[in-house]
C-alpha cells in the first residue's frame, strides 16, 4: 500500500507542474530500477517455490 | 477503481482544441471523466495482466502484443502510455528470465552489443514517431472526436494482429492434420534470409562464439534496428523478429541465440523504457500490477501446456482476431 501510494505521488508530480510532463530524476530512477527489483523478487520467490515443490517451473517469453 | 496520473494527463491532453466529453465514458474497466481523469478498475487490471500471462505461458507467446492493445481497448489507456508501460514491465520480465536461466545457454556478447546499437536507432526512430502521433493531437468531427495517434496505432496493431493471428492459425491446423509444423521460413522470408545472410558489404565481422566467420555489419545494425523499431513503436519484445533473424539470417547456432536474444532484450528494454519514461509514457502503477500478475500467470500457464491441443491454439487465433475486430470497432466510437 506504501509503495502504490509512492509510485502515484513520483507519477503524480511529473504531470503537476504548469510546463506539462516534467519527468524528475526520482521518476526516471524508478521507471528503470522498479522491474528490475520485482524481477529479482520474483526470481528469489520462485526459486524457493520450486526448492518447496521439488520440481522447475515453466513460464513463458512475455 | 484508481485513477492514474499520467494516463489522465494524456487525455486531457488529447482532448485539447475538441469540444471535450459532454459525460463521462464507461468503458469495459474504465470511467473516464470529462475532465480527461481516467479511473480503472485494479481487480479486473489484476485479471487482465494474469489471463496475458497464462496465454503467454500456455501458448508460449503473446504476452506484449495482446497486453498493449487491451490496455488501450479495456481500460482507455491512451496507446503511448500503453506501449512506454508495456516496455517498462517488460525489464522485469528480463531480469526474472536472465536469473533463472542463469549459467545456461550461452550468450553472444559482441553480436548482442552490435544488435543492440542497431536496436538503439531503432527504439529511438520508433519512440519518436509514436510521440509524434500522439502530439499530432486528434480529429474533430461535430463532438465526435478522434486522436490521431488512436487512429494510426489501430491500423498499426491491426496488422501485426491479423499477420500473427493467421500464423497461428495456420500452424494450428497443420498440427492438427497430423503434419509437422514448418521449423525454417519459407517463400519470400527464405528468399529475404538468403539475401541478406550472402550480402557483400564492407565490413564484414567475425562472430567466433556464434560460429560465423564473416558477416556484413550492416545485416547485423538492420536486424537491431528492425526489432529495435518495432520494440520502440509497438512495445513488443521484437524476440518473434529476432530469434528468426539471428538462426535463419545470421546463422547462429540456438542455444546461442536464445541467450543472446536475453542479453539484447535487456538492454532493449532499459533503454525503451528510459526513451518512454522521459517522454512520459511510463505508468508506474500499472507496471508494478502487470508485472506481477503476467509473470505469476505465466508461470501457472506453463504448468498447464500438457493440455495443449490443436483447437485451443485455434481458440488463441480466434481470441486474436476477436481483438482485432473489438479495436476496429472501438474506432467509431472515438473517446
């Protein structure tokens, strides 16, 4: 909840401004390192599900 | 319902110079309002990004040139916020890929970097002409009004939906009548591959972890750029380009390419997402929902390929079309 309500105010702030968008350092950090750390956790909570299950999951190229 | 900033910004933007909304549309999960603030419903985005990724996993494609087109379609995102999004999310998807596969499969790293210099050119050009369609602003006809880059993404998203549609149709009913699908392509590809993989033009490179001995550099930029263009304009992976180009035009072994297919999505996609996030069409939120939601679809959906049958793949086909139909109608409707 803490983290939805940051990536709305960093998105919210690069349209407030009277010029239009303005993207902010912030903004453009995020854009770039947000996947990045979602795809690391998912990688680790994976791994452990399939230490759990014994056995590789498949997924598919997005 | 949740309202989201940016994609709100475009359609105020969009709206500008026309007589503006009279009411408030309702969409399939949307409302937006006459003041261009769009709400979407967070569970049926939840939904969305899982049925993507089941598809994808199940299907073993589909993930990026469904998903943009039915933000745009279900929830009224407007299609450069779509597409910057589509690509963002897509990062995760690479470092999730890149982790797992870890020391498996080897990468090409100079033919990945030469790719991916073509490739920049490519994102950029494709970039550039989506924000110039979004800034060519939108058609105004009594209160109906249409944006331009509406217009031109439908027919650009149509195309690429009707040709991937009907290979996999295509494929689907040579399976089912009992023959192998094709593995090489065929006819004018075939023809295009040969040309390209013998084209003598200076410089050539050697690529020795691939195997090749000589290969003109400008093949190697024009398949870069080519994906690159389509990863830039449309969002997708540009993997259903590449992976061809790489075995078919330039000869590299597979299991080669399909690493160095990970290592140039990467950076393709960090540098997509870096050109789309500073022309303001990434949305943080929904990357942060899809993200999550396609991966752990993707994952169930692979678990469930052993009931891959022929008419599903048909089915898929027919989901691909409906789409294609649903978009093409949405244009009457204008916004």
């Amino acid at each position: 909840m803490v983290l939805w309500q940051w990536l709305q105010r960093v998105t919210a702030e690069t349209v407030a401004t009277a010029a239009g968008f303005q993207p902010s350092w912030r903004y453009v950090l995020t854009v770039l390192l947000l996947p990045t750390i979602i795809g690391l956790l998912l990688a680790g909570v994976l791994g452990l599900v399939e230490k759990i299950a014994g056995r590789r999951l498949n997924g598919g190229s997005l | 319902m949740v309202e989201l900033p940016l994609a709100s910004y475009w359609h105020r933007f969009l709206q500008v110079g026309g007589p503006g909304l009279p009411e408030p549309v309702a969409g399939w999960f949307y409302l937006l309002q006459p003041g261009g603030e769009l709400q979407i419903s967070l569970w049926a985005l939840a939904g969305v990004g899982l049925l993507v990724g089941l598809l994808t996993g199940f299907f073993g494609l589909g993930g990026s040139f469904l998903l943009t087109p039915w933000l745009n379609l279900l929830f009224g995102v407007p299609y450069n916020v779509a597409v910057g999004t589509d690509l963002t999310q897509m990062i995760g998807t690479a470092t999730l890929a890149g982790v797992r596969q870890g020391g498996r499969g080897y990468i090409d790293y100079r033919l990945g970097l030469l790719l991916f210099s073509g490739s920049i050119i490519g994102i950029e050009v494709g970039a550039r002409i989506l924000r110039g369609l979004t800034l060519a602003g939108s058609w105004h006809w009594g209160s109906w009004h249409l944006p331009v880059v509406q217009a031109a993404m439908t027919v650009v998203y149509g195309l690429l939906l009707g040709w991937i549609g009907s290979l996999i149709w295509r494929e689907a009913r040579t399976v089912a009548a009992g023959a192998a699908p094709a593995t090489a392509p065929g006819g004018l590809a075939a023809g295009v591959s040969h040309r390209l993989r013998t084209l003598q033009l200076r410089p050539f490179i050697a690529l020795p972890t691939s195997g090749v001995e000589a290969i003109s550099l400008w093949v190697i930029i024009l398949v870069g750029f080519g994906s690159g263009l389509l990863t830039g304009l449309l969002g997708v992976s540009g993997s259903f380009i590449r992976m061809p180009a790489l075995i078919y035009v330039l000869g590299v072994p597979t299991v080669v390419s399909l690493g160095t297919n990970l290592f140039e999505l990467f950076l393709t996609s960090c540098y997509g997402a870096l050109s789309h996030g500073l022309k303001g069409n990434v949305e943080l939120t929904l990357v942060a929902v899809l993200l999550l939601t396609t991966i752990v679809g993707s994952h169930l959906g692979g678990g469930l390929r052993r009931y891959h049958r022929p008419r599903l793949q048909q089915a898929f086909a027919g989901l691909i079309f409906l789409t294609l139909l649903l978009m093409v109608g949405a244009l009457s409707r204008g916004w």
